[in-house]
C-alpha cells in the first residue's frame, strides 16, 4: 500500500526589541508594548535554524492510496491539495513555551483561538490537556521523540477540487 503524508516541522523567527518609555516606569506595560512594537514594527526577524536535537516532525496529514480509489481522487490530486494553502486552513498549533532552566512553561495563545472559541475551542483543549496529563505522569521516563499519530484531514474529491479551482 501506498502513502501520501503532509510533514511538517517547526522553525521559529526572531527578533529583538528595545523600549524606551518614561511611561514604562514598572516592568507590567513592557510586555505589551514589546509586542506592539513586534506586531507594528519593522523589525530585522531572523530565521532561527531548525534544530534537529530539540525538535522532530510530525505528520500532519497521511492518506493511503485505498482511500484515494475510494474517494475517485488521484495521486497527483492529493500532492497538490496536501501543497496548497486550502489544506493548511483548518490546521493549528498551540505553542507551549518551556524554559528548561527554571522548570516554568505557560500556553503562548494566538489569535485563532478567539476566533475558534466554543465546542470547537473546548474539544481541541480537551484532548491537549490528554496528551499533557500523559506527558506529565511520564516525566520521570520521558517519552522518545515520534512522529506521533497522524491526522486524517478529509481533502475535497475530484469533482469538488476541480469545481473550486483546487
């Protein structure tokens, strides 16, 4: 059997941000106005290589070819769908940020998160907080990095894609 699998892995951009405010007379507002000046500015944002040792892909999409003859679509159909910007519209990341030094984490939330508020929200948390719960009562014997499990995302057939321009 074959299989056609979206892999995605993780590259962050950096940039660094001075303020300098008389307003800013506690460290409460810095934060903030940090980002406005990251979201608004004009910043020098660098690539950050990957990083091979902290980081591994995931598979973000696989579709074997048994469900491709049962849905009429083909091999280059799904190739070109998995590539285009229609297949990533439904796929979101919640960033947890580690600092590995002093044990503290929090949740970085984004802005689809409001836009995602709800049953959607609610059940997409619910299994984050699984896979944490499972992670957390590991810590003594971390898990090996994998690719984890894959996420089967429906991808339009033939009569659809050629109808939307996909």
């Amino acid at each position: 059997m074959r299989y056609y699998a979206k892999v995605v892995r993780l590259r962050f951009e950096a940039a660094y941000v001075e303020i300098e405010d008389d307003d800013l007379k506690t460290s409460e507002r810095a934060p903030d106005r940090a980002l406005d000046v990251a979201i608004e500015g004009q910043l020098d944002w660098r690539l950050v290589p990957f990083d091979r040792e902290a980081y591994a892909p995931h598979i973000e999409m696989l579709v074997s070819d048994q469900e491709l003859a049962e849905s009429d679509a083909t091999p280059a159909l799904i190739r070109r769908w998995m590539r285009s910007s229609e297949a990533s519209t439904q796929d979101r990341y919640l960033l947890l940020y580690a600092d590995t030094e002093s044990g503290e984490g929090h949740a970085i939330l984004q802005p689809w998160h409001s836009e995602a508020a709800g049953f959607i929200l609610a059940d997409v948390c619910g299994e984050w907080i699984e896979d944490l719960a499972e992670l957390s009562a590991l810590a003594l014997q971390p898990p090996k990095p994998s690719a984890g499990p894959a996420n089967i995302i429906p991808f339009p057939t033939r009569r659809r894609a050629e109808g939307s321009g996909g």
